[in-house]
C-alpha cells in the first residue's frame, strides 16, 4: 500500500461522516439563506472604498471654494468618479491612500415616490501628468431608492 492510499485510509476511518455531513447541510443553508436575504454579489454600497467619510453632502474638488475644478470642465474624463488614468493621476495630498474619499449619506426626495439615498464617491486628480492643474472626479452611488411596486419600503429612515 502506498503512502497516499495509507494516508487516505486512515482520514477515512478518522472521518465521522454525519458530522460532516450535518455542517455540510449548515454551510449549504446559510449561504442560501445569505443569498436570499443580500443576493450572492456585495452591496453596491461597497463598491466603491472610502478612505474617508467627509461631513459634507457633497464633493469639493482642488480650488473650492473660490475656483472649483473638475476634470470633466476641463476635457478630461473621470469613470465612476475615479481619475481616467489614461489621461490623468491620482492627487495624494490630502488622501495618502487612494486619493479619493466620499461624503456623508444623504437623502433626496424624501415622502415622494422618487426618493433615493446614496453618497458621493470623489476623487482628486492631477490632469495632465505632465505640467499638471488639480481638479475632481464625482459620482453619486445611490444605496437605497424607493419603489413604486413597493410602497410600505421607505428609503429615507
């Protein structure tokens, strides 16, 4: 016999089986009662990392408040409110880690049936990378929005 034929013999006789079998069950059960809850993908308000939570409901690029700048004002694109690196780089003065942070959760509508929550995920960049003039990047990630097929769901509490 060999060393793996042995080895597997000996996991085999060692192995309690309905142990295994019952956490197996357990594993199979939470995650399918995760996915019905959350779904299998992350919340969309994860998509985006915030190294930062600003006090404000919205972004404030380079130059606020006197001579704001975006990038998308001055010809260059910004994807998801990120820097299009292609074009520009992230500006780490203020945020070392990843340049961008995001702004408190606020709240739009409220009472209407068009309501929505979310934050803005901003960004400064340094556009172009060479001879280069600071400006910003924004989106608005929506986390809750109300539905009309739903009317007892309220987004705005």
């Amino acid at each position: 016999m060999t060393t793996v034929e042995r080895a597997g013999e000996i996991l085999v006789r060692r192995l309690d089986r309905r142990a295994f079998l019952r956490r197996s069950a357990m594993t199979v059960f939470g995650f399918t009662a995760a996915a019905a809850v959350q779904g299998i993908f992350p919340s969309r308000a994860f998509a985006n990392s915030c190294e930062s939570i600003s006090g404000f409901n919205a972004c404030h690029p380079p130059g606020y408040p006197n001579s704001p700048r975006w990038c998308a004002d001055m010809g260059y694109t910004c994807i998801q409110g990120n820097c299009y690196t292609q074009q520009c780089r992230y500006n780490f003065d203020q945020y070392h880690t990843t340049g961008c942070w995001c702004t408190q959760k606020s709240c739009m509508n409220c009472g209407d049936p068009s309501a929505y929550c979310g934050y803005y995920h901003c960004c400064d960049c340094n556009c172009p990378p060479t001879n280069p003039l600071a400006c910003g990047c924004k989106q608005f990630i929506v986390t809750c929005q109300q539905s009309a097929s739903r009317p007892d769901f309220q987004c705005c509490t």
